[in-house]
C-alpha cells in the first residue's frame, strides 16, 4: 500500500532571481578557489562534519553528477538547488559558440550535456530554441539555394512562437536572424554575389572534413570562381590563372572520361596539384573585393547565426517577460 506524498517544493532553479543567486555563489566559491591555485597553494575546501559527513557528502555528488536537485530542507535560504545548472549553462554557451561558426556536431553534442542538466525553464527554452537553430543553420549552409528546405525554418518558429520564459528581445533577436539567414539563402538562388558568398562557405566547411572532401572543396572554389563574373572583370593575375588552370586540371577526366596528361614544370618534372585551402584562399581573397571587403571569407558571415548578447551574461535577464 503506497501514501500519497506531499509534493516538493519547486525547485530554485525554475525560478530565475534564485537560480542565479545560487549560480553567482558557487561562482564566487570557484573563483576564491581558483585564485588560491594561481597564488600556488593548494586549496582544500572544508565540507560537512560529523558522524554522516561522508554520507552527506556522497549524496551531494550523486546529486551533481546525476543532475538531480538537492533538498536543503525548509529552513534553508533555497529549499532545493540544482549543483549542475552552471554546467547546463557552460554547456550551451558552447554550443552557442559551436553554432556561430557552423560547428554542428559540437553545438548538437553540447546541448544533449546542457539538457541533462538544466532545470530553469528559461534555459531549457533557449536549449530547445538552440537546438531548432541548428537544424536551420545547417540547412541554409548544406542545401542548394532553389531547392526545397525540409521544414528547418517552420520548426524554428514554431518553437519561438511558444518560449514564454525567456525575454522578448532576445526572441525577436531570433526570429530576426531566421528572417536573415533564410532571406540571404532564398536570394542566392538568383544573386550572383549571394551564391558565390554561399558557395565559399560550401568549400570553407568541405575543408573541415580533411583530404576526403579535398576536391569537394576545390570544386566549391571554382565554381564560386565561375559564377557571373565576365571574364574582363576578373583578376588579370598570372599567379592567380595558374592555380586555377591546375586546380581545373584535377576533374579534367571527369569531362574527358580518361586521365589528363599531367603538368610539367621547366624541368620536365610533374607538377603536385594544388591544395584545396589554397585554391580556395586565393578565390575567396580575389573576389573580396566585389563586395567592398578585405577579409576574404567576411561574406560568407551573412550565412553565420549571431547570437544574442553575446557580450554578455545571458543569464542577467531570465524569465523576463
């Protein structure tokens, strides 16, 4: 025969003002902690004592590590704190991060650590908003402008139709960004300079993939290279030609259907092939300037997430309306 059992008391971490106030005090222990280690002592940190000492310290990291709160009694100045909500935040700002340079499988792995342990709404929100983000980033960044997404922009503002813990400026801050990225994607399909920007970016993230996407990339690079520009317009560079000729070179026998004869130097010696990162480099830094930069890879940023405040602390304002 079971009882009913009075409910628990809400967690501090749903409520925003005490979440922090308890984020911001294991913060000030950490870094009393951290300071001592770069004076060059050893810090020791003085836990519970008595005869259930060990016992109480036992539960307090099964709680941590398991990512359940713990119940500090009524009494207590918070009846329960979740230990693992600064890791749920560390894990997201990761993510974040992950997410504004197209990391995708690290900003997707960081999220599944920051959902396991957080317990505020609001930063459970922001995870889950996280989360649709990186299925819209990555399917403006992998999927040809003109053809069809797979719903990624319907499912990132279904989800910022319904986060009701976090602050309307940070949620517009979003939905301003979806309307961006997707805007910039939908006119690649018919702006030369947007494809180009959209087709660097293609090589940028084929070079993260190593010799097995080398001439995924150099195929990036040239075609970035070949869209709408006259020829009249382009960089009279000798130096230049001559990357591009041998980079051409590498999918001649895709055209001819047999082996081109490969190139000679002076000596009569076969020339290596050019590498995929420079051939993209030397592209990327020759049409700068079409769109007033100096930065070569700057435009392919018009395809990047900017994340909101990412200045500052976002947990200041939490749960605001």
């Amino acid at each position: 025969m079971t009882t009913a059992s009075t409910p628990d008391p809400p967690l501090v971490s749903s409520d925003g003002e005490d979440a922090e106030a308890f984020l911001d005090l294991v913060a000030a222990e950490r870094q009393a902690i951290g300071r001592d280690r770069f004076a060059g002592r050893d810090p020791a940190v003085r836990g519970p004592s008595g005869a259930r000492a060990a016992v109480t310290l036992a539960r307090i990291l099964a709680a941590d590590r398991e990512g359940a709160p713990l119940n500090l009694g009524a009494g207590a100045q918070w009846p329960q704190v979740n230990p693992a909500e600064d890791r749920a935040e560390d894990a997201l700002q990761r993510a974040i991060a992950a997410l504004t340079q197209w990391g995708f499988a690290v900003a997707r792995r960081e999220l599944s650590v920051a959902a396991a342990l957080a317990r505020a709404a609001a930063r459970q929100q922001r995870i889950e908003l996280l989360r649709a983000l990186v299925g819209l980033v990555r399917a403006v960044a992998l999927t040809l402008p003109g053809d069809p997404l797979r719903g990624e922009e319907a499912t990132a503002r279904g989800v910022l139709a319904r986060l009701d813990a976090l602050p309307l400026a940070e949620r517009d801050h979003y939905a301003a960004e979806t309307a961006r990225l997707v805007g910039h994607w939908r006119a690649a399909a018919a702006d030369d300079d947007e494809w180009r920007a959209w087709a660097l970016l293609r090589g940028r993230l084929a070079l993260r993939e190593g010799a097995v996407a080398e001439e995924s990339a150099l195929a990036w690079a040239l075609r970035a290279w070949d869209r709408g520009i006259p020829r009249e317009e382009r960089s009279p560079d000798p130096t230049l030609d001559a990357l591009l000729s041998s980079a051409r070179v590498i999918f001649q026998p895709l055209v001819d259907g047999a082996a081109a004869p490969p190139e000679l130097d002076d000596r009569g010696r076969p020339i290596a092939p050019p590498r995929a990162t420079d051939v993209l480099a030397a592209i990327a830094a020759a049409l700068a300037p079409r769109d007033g930069s100096q930065e070569p890879y700057a435009v392919t940023r018009r395809f990047a997430l900017a994340a909101y405040h990412a200045t500052t602390d976002p947990r200041a304002d939490e749960g605001a309306a």
